[in-house]
C-alpha cells in the first residue's frame, strides 16, 4: 500500500546525518545501517500539537530505544503505532518479538527499551504521541501493544486520515489536529474491539487451537535441528499463511516460539541435570543453537542470568 501523498522518491543520503535529523527532529533514535551498501532515504515529517508523523521511505536499517534513552525522557511515556506498507519489519520488545509484514499495523510504548528492524526497502508510516491526556491511546497500548494486526477497515482509515494532515502540514488548524489525533485513537480502539468482538471469538478459538497444536509439534521436535515455520505448518496440515496469521493475531511468531520453547527446555535441563549435565556448548548445539556466545546472550535476556549461573545456582539449592 502507498498514498499519493508521498511524491518524492528515496535518494541516497549520508547515514549518519540521517540518523541525527531522524533523533532531532522526530524521536530520540539510535538507528543503524550496513555502511558497506549504499543508503537511500526520504523522510516527510509533520510536527503537530498532539503527535509527530512520519511516514518513511528507506532501505535497510534499524532503530532502537536503550534504556539509557528512555531515562532522558524525564518520566513521559510515548505511544507509537506503526503502518507497515511495503517490505517488513520486526519488532523486538525485549521478551517478545514480532514480524510486521506490509498491509498490517502494530502499537508499542515508545519509552520503554525496543528495537525495530526493517529489512530491505521498506515504507511505513509511523506516528508518535506523548501520552499526557491521550488516554485512548494509553488504553490501546495497554491491550494490545506488540500485537500485529491487519491494516483494514478503520485502521486503514486511520493511515490516510493521518497521511491527509502530514500533507496538510501546517494549514490544519491546532484545533483540528488534536481532532484527527482523537479520531485516529478511537478507529484503532474500535477496530480492535471488532475484531476480537462478535464473529472473532470464534476466529479466535480456532486460532487458539492452532497455536495449542503448533506449540505441541514443536515440543516434541525441540532437538531437530530443521525446525522451521514451513515444516510446523506441513506437519499440522495448514498453510504457512494460516500459521503467520495465528501467530501475529497471538503476538509471537513461530521462530520466537520456537526459540522460546527451546530456551525453557534449556533452563529445564539446567534445573534438573545437576554437575553430570552436559556442557553448556552441547547444550547449545543439542537444541540448534550453532553459536554458544548467542545461546548465552538469549539466555539471559529471558532469564535474568546466563547459562553457567543458572546451573550453579540450582545446584546451590
């Protein structure tokens, strides 16, 4: 999907002095780029009472908060909800991480720690919000954030009401873009009430049964070292476009269940196996983790501690 509004086509630009006006004039990002390709880049802001928009053409990059941004905040909290219209996107909380495939939309706070991938040339549009007296936006955070969800009926209305004022610019009166601001709030709310309202509950069993299928496949196939969306998906006989869709209505993608399960089976294994367990490299290998140091790295991000402290520690006990 891509709107009329954005008439001009990327060009190539320095990294580095894109990141500073991406930082200085949007959101305090840390964005990143492979320097050994060439980079190209269009970016059209609107600045308004209420939120910032910025609907975003780019190759290959990644943007990320550290917890260290997040302090120079001073304690507000943001909300950002993210159209995804051409290429993909991933998005990582920190426990959770999500793909974000064109035609759909998510929301996250934007204050906290993430990172947000986009891979290949991308276009997205992405609007960001204090949440001081957004309260329906704060609601809509909170019940769904990292969700990842189709971008259709009032969603897709919400895009273009937003891509309508950033083309207005500053011709929308104050007045008008606190409005369009509420109006984009309450389509997203009511959207998501629709679609797990209704007929989606429904839907939602059936989705639920799927997941519940695919996670039992992928417990009792942990050691293989094949393990893929597409083999999950033959095995439980749906198409991979099912199984995607499950899982982003879920909020998981299959590589994160996967990579999940395998952790807790890993920690299980910690837990129980005692001083006469294997190492922590063939741990590693054993459950398709090829690079111990990243086994370790994943490890403590889910559990607070690496691999050998956690086995010392269940041994102490």
């Amino acid at each position: 999907m891509t709107h009329a509004a954005f008439v001009t086509a990327p060009t190539q630009v320095d990294p580095g002095q894109w990141a500073f006006d991406v930082r200085r004039n949007f959101f305090p990002l840390e964005i990143s780029v492979d320097r050994s390709q060439p980079f190209a880049a269009d970016v059209q802001l609107g600045n308004f009472s209420r939120c910032k928009v910025a609907q975003v053409r780019a190759s290959a990059h990644s943007a990320s908060m550290s917890g260290e941004d997040c302090r120079r905040l001073d304690g507000k909290r943001y909300i950002k909800v993210l159209w995804q219209e051409r290429g993909r996107g991933q998005l990582d909380t920190g426990p959770r991480a999500v793909d974000l495939p064109a035609g759909h939309w998510t929301v996250y706070e934007a204050s906290r720690s993430y990172a947000m991938r986009m891979e290949g040339d991308t276009t997205f549009t992405a609007m960001v919000c204090d949440t001081g007296g957004h309260d329906g936006l704060s609601a809509l955070a909170q019940r769904v954030a990292g969700r990842v969800m189709p971008t259709e009926g009032g969603a897709a209305v919400a895009l273009a009401a937003l891509v309508a004022m950033r083309a207005e610019g500053e011709r929308v009166a104050p007045q008008s873009q606190a409005g369009v601001t509420d109006f984009v709030s309450s389509l997203l709310n009511y959207e998501v009430q629709h679609v797990d309202g209704g007929n989606g509950a429904a839907r939602k069993r059936a989705q639920d049964a799927l997941l519940r299928e695919a996670q039992d496949y992928v417990r009792k196939n942990l050691d293989r070292h094949d393990l893929s969306p597409d083999q999950i998906a033959a095995a439980i006989h749906v198409s991979r476009r099912t199984l995607y869709h499950a899982f982003e209505i879920a909020g998981e993608t299959p590589q994160a269940m996967v990579q999940r399960l395998r952790l807790e089976r890993c920690r299980d294994v910690l837990s129980h196996a005692g001083g006469q367990g294997p190492s922590i490299t063939q741990l590693a290998l054993e459950f398709g983790f090829s690079d111990p140091a990243y086994f370790t790295r994943v490890f403590r991000q889910r559990f607070g501690s690496t691999p050998s402290k956690y086995r010392a520690q269940a041994l102490a006990h």
